[in-house]
C-alpha cells in the first residue's frame, strides 16, 4: 500500500523536520520515517473499520428509537437495509481487520461522538442512501454503496481530514494517497472473500522499503553536494523568494536521480514537480522543473549521469 508517492512525500517531511530540528542523528531519522509509513497504514486499516462502525452507530440509533415513550411506526419497524449490509458484514469479521482492532483499539473518542453523528446523519440523507434503498438486495449494490460513500461523502469531508491531522501529526501528509488505496480495497472485494483474505500489504516488495531509506540516507549525506549543484543555478535569484521547501524537493529530487539508476530521470522530475506545486507555492512547480533541468543537462554534459 505504501507506494513510492507516498514514500516521497514522507521523505520529505522527514528531511525538512531534521534540517529545522538540527538534530543530526540519522538514525533518529530513519525511525521517524519508518514510523512515519507505518502510521499512514495504520489510517488504511482505521478509514476500512469506519463502514462496521457506522454500520454499528445505525444500530444502536435504531435500538434507541424503537424504546423512545411513544415510537413512531417507522421507528417500530425500521428499514435494517444498511444494517445488514454484507460488505460491511465482511470487514467487521476481517481477520486482519479484526486483530488490528484488538492491538489498536478504536480510532473515535467521546469527543468525536457529534461528527460521527453527523457523518452518519449526511449519509442517511443522501441521494446515495435513497439510491441504494430502491436497488437490487445484493452483495454487489451493498459493497457500491460503501464506494460511493467513500468517494462522494467521506472523502470530501475536510473536517475529518482536520479531525485526523489533530489526532496524528504523521497523518499531516499524504492521506490523498491512502484513500486511493481505500477506494481500490473496496473495488477489490469480492462475495466469496472469507474472513482471512489479506488486505493491500503495507509495501508491494522489499524493493520499496529499501528505496524508501536510501533515499532518505542519501539526500541526507548527499546534501552538500546536492546544495552546491543547485546553488550554482539560483545565484541569480533572490533567495529570500525562494521557499524553502522547495530547496529540500530539489535536494530529495538529485539524490534520486543520482542513486536510482532504474527509475527514469522524467519520471523522477514529474514526481517532484507535482509535488512541489501541491506542498509549496502555486510558482514553484515552474521554478523546480527549470532549476532541476539545468542541473540534470549539467550532469549529463559533466558525464555524471548516464540513465534516460
């Protein structure tokens, strides 16, 4: 699950946290970013325990309605449609859901009781809701359903993306990615799944759990060297204009394309382009591609690079 997006961008935040911190321990560094990974797959596991838990939530609202002193007809008998959705069904007795509910525990505290009502209650009132209620009762409609949620509701909520930022400091970064690996979870579920079908493992191969030290090691002990190469093409500039940030995307940027002779040099400029245009300023897309450009055709006529 944790690809090499998201392993950028954790890299990233380490090497700006250790630069400003001055603390100078690699070592500390390596952990926070093995931390820094292990926590954005922890969210995976937590945002798939949300569908039983809402399912859960929908139950007891039910259960209370059906005691109120003079219950409606409605709230005698209820439609227990949602309740008996078989994909949340499916994740509730998840093995490996449900061993990390045991070693974690639950996300939501008391104080988080309102938004989760209220989450619950916007998607109760949506077109979705009222859409899924007059579909076919299958596995299929109910395992649709959770995607659209997810995609239209949940994955809009800039207030949950707030609640989550407040509740992990490692989860400031990077959660656009892990709901696409939320999103692609549920694609991937299928009726004749059992209780131990694995989840999306937290690296594909080893290969990315090494790629994701290296490269913090290397920009790292590369980052003299690294400064010089982009020194020498922002003499002109005024640096008091130039984000900060944007001086670290470089520095990660040129330890990769030195130390990754498999990955292509267009691929590794793409990548940090675009995430100097989201983590910085709306220019610094322009400014990174011209300065990264130079410094590679420096290299490349200097006969220190010799990968496409």
């Amino acid at each position: 699950m944790i690809n090499r997006i998201l392993i950028r961008v954790k890299v990233l935040q380490i090497v700006y946290s250790y630069y400003q911190q001055g603390n100078g321990n690699l070592n500390s560094a390596e952990n926070e970013l093995l931390r820094s990974l292990q926590k954005s797959y922890d969210l995976y596991h937590y945002f798939l325990l949300l569908i039983p838990m809402l399912t859960d939530m929908l139950q007891r609202k039910i259960d209370a309605s059906k005691h109120k002193y003079l219950p409606t007809e409605g709230e005698l008998d209820p439609n227990t449609r949602l309740i008996d959705n078989r994909f949340s069904e499916q994740l509730r007795t998840n093995d490996v859901l449900v061993r990390f509910g045991n070693r974690h525990g639950s996300l939501w505290m008391e104080e988080d009781s309102a938004f989760m009502r209220d989450l619950l209650n916007e998607i109760l009132q949506s077109d979705i809701y009222k859409l899924y209620l007059k579909t076919p009762d299958t596995y299929e409609s109910d395992r649709f359903f959770w995607q659209r949620v997810f995609k239209t509701i949940i994955f809009e909520s800039d207030l949950l993306f707030d609640i989550l930022g407040e509740k992990d400091i490692y989860w400031n970064g990077g959660m656009e990615i892990v709901c696409t690996f939320v999103m692609k979870t549920i694609k991937q579920f299928e009726a004749k799944m059992t209780r131990y079908q694995e989840l999306i493992p937290m690296f594909k191969n080893e290969d990315d759990r090494l790629f994701a030290t290296r490269l913090l090691h290397k920009t790292i002990i590369e980052h003299d060297a690294n400064e010089a190469l982009i020194n020498r093409q922002i003499e002109n500039w005024d640096l008091e204009r130039i984000a900060l940030i944007d001086l670290y995307i470089m520095q990660i940027a040129l330890s990769e394309i030195k130390n990754f002779p498999s990955i292509p040099v267009n691929v590794t400029l793409n990548e940090y382009i675009d995430m100097a245009r989201y983590y910085s300023t709306p220019k610094s897309g322009i400014f990174v591609n011209g300065i990264l450009d130079s410094i590679v055709n420096e290299l490349r006529t200097s006969d220190l690079l010799f990968k496409d």
